[in-house]
C-alpha cells in the first residue's frame, strides 16, 4: 500500500488524535508522524470499509444450544423433574423479565440444574383476539441471550406436555466446576 500526504481535514484530525494520546510510564514516545503511515488513496463513491472490533476478553458466553443425548432424551419423554419452576403468568414484560433473572440468580444460588420456565402457550394462528398474546414467550431467548446468567445456560428444550409443552421451556444449566 502506497503513502500518500493527508489533505487539511485529515492533518486537522490526525492533529487531534495526537493530543489525547499519553505515553506509557516507563517509555519512550516515538513521534508517529501522518507521512509514516501508509493510507489507502480516497475512492470516490465508496465507503472505507470499516475494521471489525474483536470481541472483548471477558464477553459472557451465549446459552448453549446442544446438549449429549441422553439429556435430550430424558428432557423428550418428560422424565427429568425440574428443581425450579419460574412461572411468568401475569406478568408485563418488564416483570417477567425481572423475574427470570431473579429466578436464574436463585436457581444457580441453589445448584440447580434444570428450570421449567412457565411462559404461556403461543397464540394459534387462527385466533382473533384483538390484543396481542405471546409476547413473553417471544421474548425468552432474548432474555436468556442477553442475561448475566448466559454463560451458565446449557440448553433451552420445550417443555414435555406433563411438564407444561407448549407453554413451558427447559432452561438447562452448565454443571458447576
């Protein structure tokens, strides 16, 4: 990539950048001046692609999606007992997030490993209700997703029908280490 000299505008800001840099104790400053650095020539018409940031060191961990298949066939035929059951009936959104987050705090508090979340069945597709239904339960994998407690989520299965079916989920959690 060829050198190219900074037009005003650029000198201007470059100028700008170089005074809220600060040296490290310890160290010397090298003088980083805009003609050392190699700059791509302007294209007109096009965007300069942006560089991507990489994530941060201590990013949470999204709630897993895969469990061995013993889990998933005990969670299929309804033979794992929950420890915890979070019931989000009447609740608003704003409620019922606070209380998934409260239940999960508490349920790995108490070492617990599997959570029956009681969201609410989904509206059919045929109903004509005139107020819109199942908007907990759409947001439940946002919740999780976004939660502090993402990284110790295992897996979210549906719910065996003794359990609840449709109208519940299983929160899996990691197993402490």
């Amino acid at each position: 990539m060829a050198a190219r000299r900074l037009g005003p505008d650029e000198e201007a800001l470059w100028a700008r950048v170089r005074a809220t840099v600060r040296a490290i104790p310890g160290r010397k400053v090298a003088a980083a001046s805009p003609e050392r650095l190699p700059l791509p020539a302007p294209v007109k018409g096009v965007a300069a692609p942006s560089v991507p940031t990489p994530p941060p060191s201590h990013a949470r961990r999204e709630p897993g999606h895969t469990l061995d298949g013993g889990w998933d066939r005990r969670l299929a035929g309804g033979v794992v007992a929950p420890d915890r059951t979070i019931d989000l009936h009447g609740h608003t959104l704003a409620s019922a997030h606070a209380a998934l987050e409260m239940g999960l705090g508490q349920a790995l508090m108490h070492g617990d490993r599997v959570i029956l979340l009681v969201t609410g069945k989904p509206p059919r597709p045929e109903s004509q209700r005139p107020h819109a239904r199942g908007a907990i339960r759409a947001a439940i994998p946002d919740w999780l997703r976004l939660s502090a407690f993402s990284g110790a989520i295992a897996a979210v299965r549906n719910a065996h029908p003794r359990h609840g079916g449709a109208g519940a989920l299983y929160v899996v959690l990691r197993r402490r280490r």
